[in-house]
C-alpha cells in the first residue's frame, strides 16, 4: 500500500515552487499599492476574526474556479487588472498551497504570505470587520 503525502509535505514541497513574501515586504508593496491581498480563509473565519483593509475575499475552495476564465463559475471582474498577487490564510499553510494551484494554472504574479493573517495583523495592518449578510 502507498503511503499518502501529509499536507505538511504538501506544504513543504509547494514552498520550495512558489514565492513567498513575509509580512514586512507585504506592507512595503501595499504602501506603494503594489499589491493585492487575496483572503482565501472560510467565510466564518472573516466574520469571527475580520480580514485586513483592502483584501479581496476569494474562498479557498472557489479560488481556481473564480479565477478561470472557462469556469463556468468564472468571476470576471473579482480582482480585475492586478499586478501582483499575495494570497493569505490564517497562518500560511492553505496559502502555500493556494498560489502553487495558482502557479500551475499559469500565474506568474502570485506569491503567498509566510504566516498568513496573523503575521500581517502583528505589523499593523488595519483589520476591518466582516459581518453576516
């Protein structure tokens, strides 16, 4: 029997294929609106913790979808025209492995955030909150 890959490997092995930002080179590019978050946590995440001013919210499971144009689930104008890319996730992992799916497809303006939300709250981004609809 083989033995499955754990998602840390997963993880692991995506990290060495993508490029990764941490969250003081984030801030930097967002001063010089340079960059565009991607929030791929869960929907209940954002209304429990907030997101950060700015992000976009594109949930991980719909992320690939949304952002194909042959997708009938395709969301033409969700991010429009944007230069760079920087997805994020409570802690980087989901993220991690968001933007090597990203990459794949043919993205070559994405990047993940090491240490997610929490390491972009930390520096002081602004969080705002998002409540049920």
């Amino acid at each position: 029997m083989n033995k499955i890959k754990s998602s840390n490997e997963l993880v692991k092995k995506a990290i060495e294929e993508i490029k990764t930002l941490n969250a003081k080179e984030v801030k930097s590019l967002l001063d010089k609106n340079e960059v565009s978050l991607i929030d791929i946590r869960d929907i209940r995440e954002l209304w429990k913790e907030g997101t950060l001013k700015g992000a976009i919210h594109i949930p991980r499971g719909m992320l690939e979808f949304w952002l194909d144009p042959e997708s009938s689930y395709y969301k033409e104008k969700k991010i429009g025209t944007i230069k760079n890319i920087a997805l994020f996730c409570a802690l980087g992992m989901r993220s991690a492995l968001a933007t090597k799916s990203l990459t794949d497809m043919g993205f070559n303006n994405v990047s993940h955030i090491d240490g997610g939300y929490d390491a972009l709250k930390k520096i002081g981004i602004e969080v705002v909150s998002k409540q049920k609809k």
